[in-house]
C-alpha cells in the first residue's frame, strides 16, 4: 500500500474517506477545485467536525491541473453531475490495471463503466452523514451504512483490500456481491430525501409528517418497481426497508419503515440533507436530474409510470430556478398528484 490512493473530490465523503485514512499511515492525495479547501487540506490540514469524532489532519491536496502520475487505485466522490467531467480529468491519471470506485449517490457506476470500462470499476454504498461546512472543514453527523463491492458482482482481491480499507474508517463496513441491491435501495430512500429538502423542515419532520407519508411513500414505490424491472431486489438498512414499499406491501409497513427513518435521522448533527444544503446554502444546482431523472427514465424504458418522481425533479428544479420557495406547500404539490 505504499502507492497512494487517489480521492478525486475531497468534499463530505472524499474528504472524510481522506482524513480518516491518512490518519491511520495509509498514503492518500486528494483532489479538488476549491483553492481554499485544498490549501487548507494541506496547511492547517481537514477538520473533521461533530459528534462522531473530532480531530484535523493535513492530507495532501491539489487542484486537479496540478496533479502529477498514474494511480491504482482512485475514489470518486464528486456530484453525480460532475462524474463525465471528472472522469475525462482522471483518466490520464489511472493506472493501467487500476480502478475507480465510486463513493457516491445515484448509478454513477453506470457511467462510469461507460467511460472507463466495466473491469475497471468498483461500487460502493455509503450513508453516513457528513457535510463539507466550509475550507478545510467537514461535519461528520453519524454513522450509516457503508459497503463494497464489484459491478459483476464478482469477489477479487482488490474488492477485499477496499474493504479493508472502508474498515478503517466505518469498522462494520459490509462487503457484498450485490452492490446494484444497495445503489437502488439508496435511491429509493434518496428519492424521498430530495422531497425532504422541498421544504426547510428537517428529514426526521418530513418523515415523521403523516401528511407527507402518502407523497414519500409514493416515491419509494416507484423507485423499487424500476429495480424490480432491472432484475435488482434492493436490501434495507439504517431504517430503509425495500419491502415495505414492494408491489403488494401494506401501507402500514411502509408507515412504519418511514418511522424507523424519522428515528434514524433523529439522532445525527446532519439534520437536513446535503440536496438541502445545496438548495438552501450553496445556491446550486442538485443532483436531481442524474438521480431521480435517471431512475424516470430506467423506469419509462420498462413502461412503468412515475409520476411522483417525475413531478419531483419539476418541483427542485422550480427552486433551483427561483420560481418556487423551499415549503410545505411545495411538498405538498406531490401530494396533488397522487389525487
């Protein structure tokens, strides 16, 4: 492990996966394009912030022109948006043999594979929360599910050492051969944390609303048809139960695993969502579109309507353009159109 590992994006995830390692012996450079962020990294070196833990370690940072060598070995954890642009600047810099691994929300592993081919790309599902505050500074909110594993599903030995290394940061850090079961789960609870941030409540108000359960529940249910019909049975974790929004599931159960997620998301600093925060704070634009977009369209190449998912990706963009206020009353334009 002398090589270090390349972390392109060093914001909430990247550089919690940074400062974690680097702390621990392992050689890690990051990359990123705040120049403010990235001194600090370097200088005064990455606060890691919060209730988990609290410590500041300088890891190696640079913007991405000042990059130098080829690596084994890199993490990608910009915005689901970023990833073609990002892909095209890494690229000169993976090693023949190496991989990337995507340490981020969506099906980004999709295009990825596209870009840089199916073998030399890895998955993984990570749901801790973190948020990138300000230059050289990172709130880790709580722990969450974190796991690993090969697009083919196959076990090799790079998947193991990644997992090892994961372990590191998150201990109970799972290693699978289903990691499309995880990417879709994610993305139904995901769909319902975009409908979170239509309002400036917090996730465990929205999920604890009886009012919005319809609307979320909604969303969860067209997420998990689309998976059905790309042959994925999404597995649970911190609270999100695939099954309770399954074809055939009881509304009651689907209640009930939007409760477990109210109770979840009570007990982290991260109270609101990094969609809200990009809404709310940073004024730009989201990662609906490759999202919740892209599972409106897996979900239309199946002829599965999604009118909820859908009308979402019209509601965030309403306020990223400034024609709707974040509100209940946006939440409940959802709630319209279930009737």
């Amino acid at each position: 492990m002398a090589e270090p590992i390349l972390i392109w994006g060093a914001g909430a995830i990247g550089g919690t996966l940074g400062a974690y390692w680097a702390r621990a012996g392992v050689p890690v450079q990051m990359v990123d394009i705040v120049p403010e962020h990235v001194e600090a990294c370097c200088k005064e070196g990455l606060a890691i912030e919060g209730p988990v833990e609290e410590f500041r370690q300088v890891v190696p940072c640079v913007m991405p022109d000042r990059l130098s060598g080829t690596y084994a070995r890199i993490v990608l954890a910009v915005k689901a948006q970023a990833t073609p642009q990002a892909i095209a600047q890494l690229l000169p810099h993976l090693a023949p043999g190496g991989f990337v691994l995507s340490a981020q929300n969506g099906l980004n592993e999709r295009v990825i594979a596209n870009l840089v081919g199916p073998g030399r790309t890895m998955g993984a599902f990570v749901n801790y929360g973190a948020d990138w505050i300000g230059p050289g500074r990172i709130l880790f909110g709580n722990r969450g599910a974190v796991v690993v594993g090969e697009i083919d599903g196959a076990l090799r030995e790079r998947t193991i050492e990644m997992h090892k290394l994961l372990q590191i940061f998150e201990p109970d850090a799972m290693l699978t051969q289903d990691i499309w079961a995880y990417l879709w789960g994610k993305l139904g609870y995901g769909a319902m944390l975009f409908a979170t941030a239509l309002t400036p409540d917090s996730m465990t108000a929205n999920f604890a609303d009886l009012k919005r359960g319809p609307a979320l529940m909604g969303l969860a249910r067209e997420v998990m048809r689309a998976a059905l019909a790309e042959g994925v049975e999404p597995k649970p974790f911190n609270g999100f139960e695939p099954a309770a929004f399954l074809p055939g599931a009881s509304d009651a159960a689907a209640m009930q695993s939007l409760a477990d997620l109210a109770e979840f998301n009570s007990k982290t600093a991260k109270t609101h969502t990094g969609i809200y925060r990009d809404l709310a704070v940073r004024k730009r634009k989201t990662e609906v579109d490759p999202q919740v977009g892209a599972v409106a369209e897996i979900a239309a190449e199946h002829r599965i309507p999604t009118p909820l998912l859908s009308r979402l990706v019209e509601l965030v963009h309403d306020i990223e353009q400034g024609r709707r206020e974040m509100s209940a009353e946006t939440f409940h334009e959802l709630t319209k159109v279930i009737g």
